[in-house]
C-alpha cells in the first residue's frame, strides 16, 4: 500500500512540476469567460430583456401617425425614445440631421391589413440592432390588432423571468467546469501511460515489486485527485460568485465517478494501443462519442448534474449510484484487460 | 520537389504502418459512430437545459415538445400541490398557468410563455383566415444619412406613403407562412441590401443568429484539427526516435522536410473540404478559398507544438490550448455576422454568407485570410530555424525555450535587420491576438473593458517590440546603450511600418469601432514613432543598462504605453 501511494505522489509530482495542469486551468477558465461573453452577445439578439439592451441604445425613433396611436405608448413601455412628427418630411429632415435615428410611419388602423412602413439606415449593423429592439413593440400591436379584429390570443399575460442566463448556467456551464477536469484526466492517464510504454521506462517501473495493476491504478488515482481538486475549486468559485449550487456533495461525487470513468477507459485505450499517436486519436473519439451519446439517454451525466445542481424534486443519489455501478464495471473491465496485457 | 515527394511518402507509410493490424478497425467504427452520433445530437440543437423544467399538465394544454420540458401529466388539484411542494415549477391547465413567486419557477414561467407564444400563433394560424390572423404587415424601406452635415441633402425621391396594395404585402405574408412549413422555423429577418424593401411580419421574425450555419461551418474545422493530432505526431516520432539528426543530415532542408510532412495531410484537408463543401451543396472551389487560410493557420499553430512540447502532457495541453483559442478566434465572431462588421474577422463568417446566398468582395476575403496566410509563412519560417537537434532535444522550462527559439529566428550577423524584420513581420500575430481581446472585450462593461483591453493590448505590442532585442542583450550580441537605442529604433520603425499597411487593409472595416482606433493607433505616423521608440527604449535600457529582468522591464513599458493609449482614445472620444 505504501508503494502504491509513493507512486500516486510521484504522478501528482509530475503534474506539479510540468505546469501543464496551469495550461488546463487557463483554458477552463477562457471557456467559461469566453461562453459568457458569447451568451451576452446573443442574448441582446434571443432575449434581450435579460442584458437591458434597451437601457443601452440610445436611439431615437421618429413617428408619423396619429398622436394618440397605441404603438406609442408600447414603444415607450420598452424605453424607446419615441420623437412624433407631423409629417414625413419633418421626419425626413430629422433623421438627415440624426436627431432619430429610425422611423415608424403608422397608417389608420382601420385598413384591412394595416401596413406600416419603418424606415431604417442603410448600415446593415445598425439596421439589425433597431429592428431588433422594434420588434416586441411590433408584435404586441400587432396582438392589440388581433384583439381588435376578435381573435384572444392565449398565454399573453404570462409573466416570467427571462430564463435563458439561468439555463445556460446550469446546462452549460456547470456542467462544462464540473466534466471539463474528468476529459483533462484521461489525457493526463494516456499521455502518462504512454510516455512510460514510449520511453521504455515502464519495464525499470515493472522490476520493483510493483505490479502492472498498481501503476496503472496509480496514474489513474493521481488522475482522479486532481480533476477532484479542480471540481472543488470551481464549485466554490461558483459559490463565492453567488451562484446557488443544491446538493453540494452529490454534484461533487459525480463529477468525480465520471472523472473516474473517464480515467479508467482511456488507461484501457493506453493499455490497447501503446503509442501516444494512436491513444490520443482513439481517446478524442471516444470523448466525443461519449458526450454525443450521453444527451441521447435520459440518465446522461449532464442532466443528471443539471438536476442536482437546481434542486430536483425526482433526482437524488440513487441517480448517482447507477454512475458508480457503471465506474465499477469499466473497472473490472480494465483489472481483466491489464491482466491480458500483463501475460502478452 | 523530389525530396519533399519523399519525405510526403515516407510520412503516409509512417501512418499506415501506425493504423495497420487490429486497431484500424476499431478505429473506423469508433470514428463512425462518432460522426453518426454527432451529426444525431446537432440535429436539432435544443441541448440547451435538457430536462430542466418539470412542468405539470392537465387539460387541453398545448403538447410540450421542447427537450427543457419535462412535462408530467396530473389532475388539477395534485398539479396545484405538487407545485406548492416545490415539485413541479409550474402547472398548465387549459388556459390557466398556475405558478409559485421565486425565481425557479418564474424561469419555468419565462420559458414557457416564450414556447406558448409560438404554440399560440402556430394555433391562430391555422384557424382564422389570413388577413384577420396577421393584421399587420411592416414594410422595411432605407434610407442614408446625410452625407455631410452641413452640406444639402441630395436630391433623393421624397418619402411618401407607398400606395402599395394588400396584395403585395399578402404575398410575402405567404411566402413567410410556406417557408415556416417548409423548414419549421420561423424566418430571420436579413437585411437586405440588393432589394430596397422588404415586408416583415413583427410575430413571424426571429433575429438574425446564424447558429445553424455556423456550426455547418465549423464541420469544416473538425478534420483539419482532427488531422492535426497526425502531424504533430510526426515530428514528436522523429525526436522520440533519435532519426532527426539523421535526416537533417541528408541533403535536404528543414524547409523541405516541414512541407513535405504537410503535405499529405494539405492534401487530405482539401479533399475534406471539398467533400463537405459537396454535400452540403455549397460551392467547392468558394468553400477551397475560404477555408485554404485557415487550414494553413491551423496546420502553423500545430507546427509550433512539437518544437516547444519537453513531455507528451505538455504536448496535450499546448495542442488543447492552441484549440480552444482558434476555436474561438474563429468561432465568436461567425454568431454575429450581420450584426457587427468586426465579424469579418473570422472566415467563418464568409461561410456563413456563403451558405447564405450572399456575397462579399475581396476586402471582406483578404480581411481575415491575409493574417491567417502571413501567421502560416512566419511559423513555416520558424520551423526552419528552430528543427535542429539540440534545440528539439532540450528540457528547460518553457519561457527559457521561447527565448532560445527568439535567438535562433534571429540572423546575429545581421542583428539591426534582423530586429526590424522581425517587429514588422509578427504583426499578424499581434493582430490576430488583438482582435481576439477585441471581440472578447466588446461583450464586457464599457469602462471596464476599455482599460483591459488597453492594457491587454499594450503589453502584446510590448513583448512583440523588444523580445528580439532583449534576446540579443541576453546573448551579449549587442552590449552598448547606443546600440540598444539603435535596435529600439528599428524594431518601432519596423513595427509602425507593418502596423500602418496592415491599416490599409482593415481601416474601413473595423474603424467603426472607438476601441479599434486606439489598439491599432490611428493618428498621425509621426507620434506613434517616437512613442514606439520610446517604449521599446525604456525595455531595452532598463534591461541592458539597469539589469532589470525582462518581464520587470516590460511591465514599465507597459503602464506608459497604456497611458499613452488611454490619452489617444480620450482624444478620439
């Protein structure tokens, strides 16, 4: 026992000295910085509610209709800064100016279909950007028009929370920063595996009275601590960052049975293979045949950990435990394959 | 040409023999499962909060067909409860949406009304006649600034209420209805400039994210990325194997053994490319221009990997570094085309309007192509200076290897040139990490982002000025203040000169922006000089005359070159 641990300190050592574990650590966090900054992006376009971009842009709208028109009052309920104007000319004359940077010209509403002209500028980055924001008002006149011409339409009046920030947040990021240390892991157990096979250190391993299953298990247990020491890290970074994680130690001991999974089935393809060439290309695939699977099943690990971490009434460790089961078979899947390998 | 042929050779036999026997098969299978399995989950790409919502429902509520629902038929009077235990986190009964006040369930509230709405329309479509459904039908017209303020405006047909009849308007209206059946989902709205109006539906338009063909244009990465695992392996082979020296000792050159190694795998990304670009019924010779860059910028970062790599995790984490940020180099800006012109950044974006139907001219082309092809030539460049045995075989920490690699780019015989060269040619690389912080930096906090990005920037320009000269101090090649001056001189001269016709190509594409007049330094050619010069000297002399170590010396450097930066964007502002 005492051995084994002896060759665990010397993988973590390994870890340490290399620095490569920073590499992963800069690169987790450039994910999850990064994805943010692209979800700002196009939350201004899919929910704009949610980044107040209306509280951002500062454009005027010219109007030309009737002054008690109800598109008005909806613009204004956005923060719209909305400019009337008697005629198209004044408007015209304003917006060449640039005192308002659009224009709505309303017909009467009585027409059968009521067909409104907007008048934008020509930059095309511009043009999306006013649309964008003139949108909502649209669609809610185009409700009051609806209403006017007797059809109720349903589920109106529904009043939420924009919930696109909280989504991403639980199936995206959570678990990108709780499995992100599990795939780290396998690379870390293949390219380890397969410097000592490589370099034919593995032999000067195998004359000390160490088995072939004691390394193996070793480089997998240094594995496992440090995606465990990154798992932590991050859950209380989300933590100090006020964001509610339910199931504190579930959420962790997933994170480390996949980490565990991971590990354990790319020593087996280190095992199979050798060459690092090979183990990589092969253990890449599998990563990604894995994660793509995992969303086809009901008990993917992704929405597993999304339940826990909210909260969910239905989710609990037995949830887990079928993960556990599965870490265990992989496990004796590979005791098996090492003991083949050890006789070839 | 006959040696590069046989080094290409000799690298396919490598990598049959590699996949020859028992893997091959198993490595097929896995490949097309994970190719079958992926093209399954992208299908429809609503991975986001799979299962997140447990929604209870009775009555004739609307079927909840979207993957973030999980619905759980009740009675009324259960549903009710079950959201009050904290169960469900939200009931639908007919009509009614019964729901609790705090945040979870007000989410569900959120998604649910955005999916409602849609189920609604979709309802009221197929059940009142068209003209009473979509009562209100917008007509986009443009219209251009005035060219100078100040100055009359031209003489431009006056607005007038178009006297367009209903049927006009009624047939786009049915156009929009048939594309929604035909594709099932609602149209985005694009602006169009070849046509001068357009008629929009408000309920009927959703904005302009070109998700889908992003991702149909990163189909185009995946191989090339993939691929690279090979070639990088070829060169770790070599020194694994000790055949370096060998090979570098027949007659051939470095240059012919890197490109000769390149190009099965150049070979195999054309033909890729190509194969994707026909089926997905997108022109081939377009879709070889636009990704030919980047599969050359790719195959230059992944060069660079086996020189610097001392052990096979090093190797891992460089190459998945490398990966993630090119990912998002070429990534993040694609999600905004049509929406921000700094999105021509990436090729991807030309893709995206490929896949359009829209054109772009040789400006929007050479935009993101030129750094990518520059970046390649430059790496190529390195690698020929940098394959040699006693550089490949050292382990010393990473920085003492850049620093070694630095020296070996430089020609010491020649150091004034050499320096100048080099500050004019690792502008592609300043300019791609620059616009890497831009488009990360435009998403922050206005203030915040601004000193980040000025701050980000400096430091790049910094590295990018003085690290041959810092080299040639540490190697004693150059001793005397006045030859440090000297150097500091020609590295600002030759960065200026690269940084102003590299303004040349980009200026009317990014000038839009505030930030890009101060990172890429618009002004007058003067000032910029002397400023450069000033902060390569105040390296060079704190660490030629002072010893102050290097990163010390930068640091200095690039506090006053922020501040001078924060001084040019108060002035533009």
């Amino acid at each position: 026992m005492s051995g084994w641990i002896a060759l665990i300190k010397r993988e973590l050592r390994a870890v340490l000295r290399e620095r490569t574990i920073l590499i992963a650590i800069v690169i987790q966090l450039f994910i999850a910085s990064f994805s943010s900054a692209l979800l700002i992006g196009l939350l201004s376009l899919y929910d704009p509610d949610s980044v107040g971009v209306y509280a951002r842009l500062n454009v005027g709208i010219g109007f030309v209709g009737a002054p008690n028109h109800s598109l008005i009052g909806l613009m204004r309920a956005r923060g719209i800064r909305v400019a009337p104007f008697a005629s198209l000319n004044d408007a015209q004359n304003a917006f060449q100016r640039g005192a308002i940077g659009a224009l709505v010209v309303a017909p009467p509403e009585r027409a059968a279909p009521v067909e409104m002209q907007v008048y934008l500028p020509r930059a095309e980055a511009q043009s999306a950007m006013i649309l964008m924001v003139l949108q909502d008002p649209l669609k809610r006149y185009e409700n009051v028009l609806r209403e006017q011409r007797g059809i109720a339409v349903r589920y109106d009046d529904l009043r939420g929370l924009p919930p696109t920030t909280f989504e991403y947040l639980y199936s995206i990021i959570l678990p990108a920063l709780m499995f992100f240390p599990a795939f780290v892991a396998g690379s870390l157990v293949v390219d380890s595996l397969s410097e000592e096979i490589e370099h034919n250190t593995l032999e000067t391993l195998l004359a000390a009275p160490v088995s072939l299953h004691a390394i193996v298990g070793a480089k997998i247990a240094a594995a496992i601590l440090v995606a465990v020491a990154q798992c932590v890290a991050w859950l209380t970074l989300l933590r100090l960052n006020r964001i509610e994680i339910q199931n504190f130690a579930l959420v962790l001991i997933l994170a480390t049975i996949i980490a565990g999974m991971v590990a354990v089935a790319s020593a087996f393809v280190a095992i199979v293979f050798k060459d690092r060439e090979r183990s990589q290309f092969v253990y890449s695939l599998m990563v990604l045949v894995g994660a793509s699977a995992s969303y086809l099943f009901d008990v993917s690990p992704i929405k597993t950990l999304t339940r826990l971490a909210i909260g969910d009434y239905f989710t609990s460790a037995l949830n887990v435990a079928v993960f556990a089961l599965t870490l265990g078979a992989l496990g004796i899947v590979l005791i098996l394959g090492i003991r083949r390998a050890a006789r070839a | 040409m006959k040696q590069i042929l046989t080094i290409a050779l000799r690298e396919i036999t490598r990598l049959r023999r590699r996949f020859s026997g028992g893997a091959s098969p198993l490595t097929v299978v896995i490949l097309l499962g994970a190719l079958a399995l992926n093209a399954y989950a992208f299908r429809d790409l609503a991975v986001l909060g799979s299962g997140l919502y447990r929604i209870g429902v009775s009555g004739d509520a609307p079927a909840l067909q979207d993957a973030r629902f999980a619905p759980l038929a009740v009675e009324v009077a259960r549903g009710r409860a079950l959201v009050d235990r904290y169960a469900l986190d939200a009931h639908i009964d007919g009509d009614d949406v019964y729901a609790r006040r705090d945040d979870k369930s007000l989410y569900a509230l959120g998604a649910l009304k955005k999916y409602l709405e849609k189920q609604e329309l979709a309802r009221i479509r197929s059940t009142f006649e068209m003209a009473r459904a979509f009562p209100l039908r917008v007509e986009i017209n443009f219209l251009d600034p005035a060219p100078n303020p100040g100055s009359p405006a031209p003489a431009e047909p006056p607005i007038a209420p178009t006297t367009t009849a209903a049927p006009a308007s009624d047939a786009a209206l049915t156009a929009q209805l048939k594309k929604i059946e035909d594709e099932g989902r609602l149209p985005e709205f694009r602006i169009d400039h070849t046509t001068d109006k357009e008629i929009i539906i408000p309920s009927l338009m959703t904005p302009p994210a070109p998700f889908a063909q992003v991702i149909v244009a990163f189909l185009y990465i995946m191989p090339m990325t993939f691929i690279s695992i090979f070639f990088t392996s070829s060169f770790m082979d070599e020194k694994i194997n000790r055949r370096l020296t060998l090979l570098l000792s027949a007659p051939i050159t470095p240059l012919q053994i890197i490109i000769g190694k390149m190009l099965p795998y150049a070979i195999f990304a054309v033909i890729a490319t190509a194969g994707i670009a026909f089926s997905t019924r997108a022109p081939i010779p377009l879709a070889l221009a636009i990704f030919a860059p980047t599969a050359l910028f790719i195959f230059a970062i992944y060069l660079m990997v086996p020189l610097f790599y001392r052990t096979f995790k090093d190797t891992t984490f460089i190459s998945m570094l490398a990966t993630t940020l090119t990912t998002a180099y070429l990534i993040f800006p694609a999600m905004f085309t049509g929406i921000n012109d700094l999105a021509y950044m990436s090729p991807l974006t030309l893709a995206v309007k490929m896949y359009r139907g829209e054109t772009f001219g040789l400006r929007e082309y050479l935009f993101p192509a030129a750094p990518m092809v520059l970046i390649f030539g430059i790496s190529l460049y390195a690698g020929t200076r940098l394959l040699n045995e006693e550089f490949l075989m050292g382990y010393r920490p990473i920085t003492r290897k850049l620093a070694d690699a630095i020296f070996l780019l430089l020609d010491q015989s020649r150091p004034y040139l050499s320096v100048a060269l080099m500050s004019f040619l690792v502008i592609p690389i300043v300019y791609v990490a620059q616009l890497i912080l831009l488009a990360i930096g435009t998403n922050l906090p206005m203030s915040f982002m601004l000193a980040g990005a000025l701050i980000a920037a400096a430091t790049i320009e910094e590295i990018a000025k003085s690290m041959g000269i810092a080299a040639l101090i540490e190697a004693r090649v150059v001793t005397s203040t006045r030859q440090v001056l000297a150097l500091a001189f020609l590295s600002a001269l030759g960065f200026l000169v690269g940084e102003k016709l590299l303004l040349l190509v980009s200026v009317t594409l990014v000038s839009e922006t505030m930030l890009s007049a101060a990172l890429f330094n618009t002004g007058f050619v003067l000032v910029p000089l002397i400023a450069h010069f000033i902060f390569t000297s105040i390296v060079g002399v704190l660490n030629a005359r002072f010893r102050l170590r290097y990163p010390f010396a930068v640091i200095v450097a690039v506090i006053a070159h922020a501040l001078y930066n924060l001084v040019i964007a108060g002035g533009l502002r």
